[in-house]
C-alpha cells in the first residue's frame, strides 16, 4: 500500500517512523516533511493545504491512504474534498471531516457540544461584537483569573488567562472590537478557571469503536519551572503517574464514549485521532480542549508507545473495523524533550548547521524544524528535533533524552532541562 503523509513536524517524522515500520506499507510519502522524514519516507515538495496539488500526488504515486498530520487541513475540509472528488473518493483518508475539525476549529462549537452531551467542562458563555457589553457583565460574575478564548484557530494563541476584572475587559475589547486574533477572535468564550493539573488523553476512531492511545503530559512553556510564553510544546511525558486506572475510567466513561455517541448522533462521521486536552480537578476530569488530530510533542512519546501495527490501526479506522485491531502498548515510559532555535516562541533565526546527530545513543531524534541541504542539515524552524528515549522510569527515561538533546549542536540550541521533573516525586511514591 502507498501511504502518504501531511505535515512536517515532530508529530508527522514520528508517524513515519512507525509506518515505515509496517509490513503493509509499499512506498510511504510525506508532504512536505522535513530533514528526519526523509530518512524513513520519500518527501513531496507539496504543503499540506494544497489540496489541488496533493490531488496531483494522490493520482500520480498511486496513493491509497492519507494520514493528515495538522489541524489547518482538516478544519480547511480535506476530509471534504476528497470525499467530493471522483478521482480520490475511494482513497482512505485519516481525520475528520469539516464538521468533526470544528471539535478544534470552533471552541464555541466545542463547548456547546460538550454541554449537550453532559461532558465534564468549566461553564461558560460566548459573546461577539454585538455583546460586549453582556460580555463584560459575565465577567464580573466570574472569580479570578479570567479565561478568555479566540473561537477560531490562532496558532495556540488564542487563549488568554489574566489576573485582573480591568484587563480582562479591555482584553474582551481589544479582541471583539480591535481584532486581536484577526477572524478568529470574531466569537470569544469566556469560561470558568479550573484549577488543577493537566493531561492529554489520546483516542483514535472509526466513528463507531474506538481506541484510547498511551496519555500524556506535555510541558508547554519556555522557560524552567514553566515559566514564560507559551509554545507548542517543550516536552511530553507517558504514561502520566497521576492518570491512575480509576481516573482514565472516569474519562472513558465520562468523556470519551459520551463524545463518540455524541458525534454520531450530529450526524458527524468522525475518523481520525481526537486529542482530548484535560484538567483533573481534585480527581474529577475536565475537558479544556479537544482538538481533531494528534499533539506535537505528544506523538513523539504516544506511536513509540504503541508496539502494535500502526498502518493495521489506520486501517481499521478507514474500514470501520477498528474494533478488531490489536492495539499493544509498551509499558516502559516514554519521554521527548524539544530542542528549539534561539528567541523561540518569538523570532529566530533560520539555518543554523546541524552537527552530533550520530552520537544519540538510547534515543530517537524526531525531526520537527529541520531541511536538508546538499551536504548538510540546518534548522528550519523554532522547534528543531524532540529526542524520545525510553526507561523503567521517568528518571532513567528523561536522563537518556537529555543526554541526546545535549549530543546535538547547533548555534542557538535550547532545551528544558525539566522535563518530568514535577513528575518525578509522585511517580517514586507511587512505586513506593
Ligand atoms: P487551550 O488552547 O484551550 O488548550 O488552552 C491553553 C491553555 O490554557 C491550556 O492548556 C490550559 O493551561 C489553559 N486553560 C484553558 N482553559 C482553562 C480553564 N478553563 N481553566 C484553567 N486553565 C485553562
Ligand atoms: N502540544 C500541544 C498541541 O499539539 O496542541
């Protein structure tokens, strides 16, 4: 079978990886993908929302499955388009369709969903430019912090926590009426702060049956101790010591079955991953976020997880057959840390030369921000490789990753040194 590949991170070099792996798998190809896909997949100089040309692809390379990576895609309506087209109707395509991307592509959509369907959520209200006013009045029936979201897509931009009545209003003002997040500022939700820690869990469907994928703890912001603006992500760290059997119940059964009945009842033939990003206050989990694909950096530490055939589970998700697929997972912990260019989130500088990747020893580097030249690789983005690595715990496991996050030179690197950290306590009393 050929198999293609959309996106270009971390996320979509630790899909290949594993579909390369699979003995199903005739020719895999990645558009664009990056230095690391190259190794393991063959990349198509194509973005992953240019539909026209990925058609093109599709049809020339005899392509009969397409993974999509990225949310811009599948809130665009790839799903959509090939579904419409003749040519590419029969080809199997993972991800949801327009409808099912607005879990991600709509929060207002979102939190109506989920206030529908009873799933656990902080309650909330939406207000646009015709409501200002009435927003600014929900906010002061709030408690502080006050959260604030962009409805649409804004590049992990668009949520707002602040500590003030007075800055959450202008805030409320500078987004409805100044356009802060552009279109996607056009609705706010303003909600409830939930105090707790955070979790992803991960669940891959065919609409009907359903798998939950290895949890994960990501480490979002830049700096030591969580400090400082936010990114994409640092670092992730599975399994998670906090998400004991009886917690991952309560999400099953309060948010994962809930959420598939739901989709099916709105008429929503969802197939693809749903990240499902949670808040467990006390020991009761919240939903924050969904979003209609996979995580990045998450995925780094979920497919390595994953012992079983991943291109058998894709499979199984085009067929609806899901519920006869195998799905093994390593128990071992996975954890990745991200190596990003100097001045990320904010700017940096492109094309530094990458040099040490053959001294990784007891790691997987995943390739997120990276090209290759004719004699060498440079970086190419703010986040340039998250280096995966296993062990019996989280401290053997962080250990090997950052003994290969520091192997790897480039001018300008930087990493977390605390990945898994705030982990480290409960996990050694757990075991205990
Ligand atoms: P989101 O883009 O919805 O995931 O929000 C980004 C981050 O904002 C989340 O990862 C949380 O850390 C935080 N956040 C979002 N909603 C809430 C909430 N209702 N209460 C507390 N923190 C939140
Ligand atoms: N790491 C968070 C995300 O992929 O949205």
């Amino acid at each position: 079978m050929n198999v293609l590949v959309l996106g270009s991170g971390g996320r979509e070099h630790a899909i290949c990886w594993k579909l390369a792996q699979s003995t199903h798998i005739t020719q895999l190809y990645v558009a664009p993908g990056n230095a690391g896909t190259s190794q393991v997949a063959i990349n198509l100089d194509i973005q992953a929302e240019d539909f026209k040309a990925i058609k093109k692809a599709v049809i020339e390379h005899q392509i009969t499955m397409v993974v999509v990576g990225p949310e811009g895609p599948l809130v665009k309506g790839i799903v959509d388009f090939f579904k419409g087209d003749k040519a590419l109707a029969s080809v199997g395509i993972v991800g949801p369709d327009m409808k099912g991307a607005q879990l991600e592509g709509s929060k207002d959509f979102a939190k109506k969903f989920m206030i529908k369907y009873s799933i656990p959520t902080a309650s909330y209200a939406s207000f646009t430019t015709k409501t200002v006013e009435e927003g600014k009045a929900f906010l002061k029936t709030l408690k502080a912090p006050y959260v604030l979201k962009a409805d649409g897509l804004a590049a992990g931009k668009g949520v707002l926590i602040i500590d003030h009545l007075k800055e959450a209003e202008s805030a409320l003002e500078d987004m409805l009426c100044n356009a802060k997040f552009g279109e996607a500022g056009a609705t706010v939700v303003i909600e409830e702060f939930l105090k707790g820690i955070e979790c992803s869990v991960f669940v891959l469907t065919d609409g009907h049956s359903y798998k939950i994928l290895p949890e994960a703890k990501d480490y979002k912001r830049i700096g030591v101790g969580d400090k400082g603006p936010n990114t994409g992500g640092m670092g992730a760290i599975s399994p998670v010591p906090f998400c004991t059997p009886e917690f991952l119940d309560k999400v099953e059964n309060r948010i994962i079955i809930p959420t598939i009945k739901g989709l099916r009842n709105e008429g929503i033939d969802y197939k693809g991953f749903i990240f499902i990003g949670l808040m467990k206050v006390g020991n009761e989990p919240y939903v924050i976020e969904y979003n209609c694909r996979m995580g990045d950096p998450e995925t780094e530490v979920v497919i390595p997880r994953i012992k079983s055939d991943l291109l058998n589970l894709m499979e199984g998700v085009v067929t609806e057959t899901l519920s006869e697929c195998d799905l093994h997972v390593d128990e071992r912990t996975a954890s990745t840390v991200v190596c990003v260019s100097e001045g990320y989130p904010d700017a940096y500088e492109k094309g530094k030369e990458v040099k040490g990747l053959h001294r990784v020893e007891d790691a997987i580097v995943f390739h997120s921000g990276t090209k290759k030249t004719s004699t060498k690789i440079v970086t190419n983005g703010g986040r340039v490789f998250a280096i995966t690595a296993f062990g019996h715990s989280i401290r053997e496991a962080t250990e090997r990753s950052f003994g290969g996050a520091e192997s790897i030179e480039y001018a300008g690197k930087y990493f977390r040194e605390d990945i898994g950290k705030d982990l480290l306590l409960l996990e050694e009393k757990m075991k205990a």
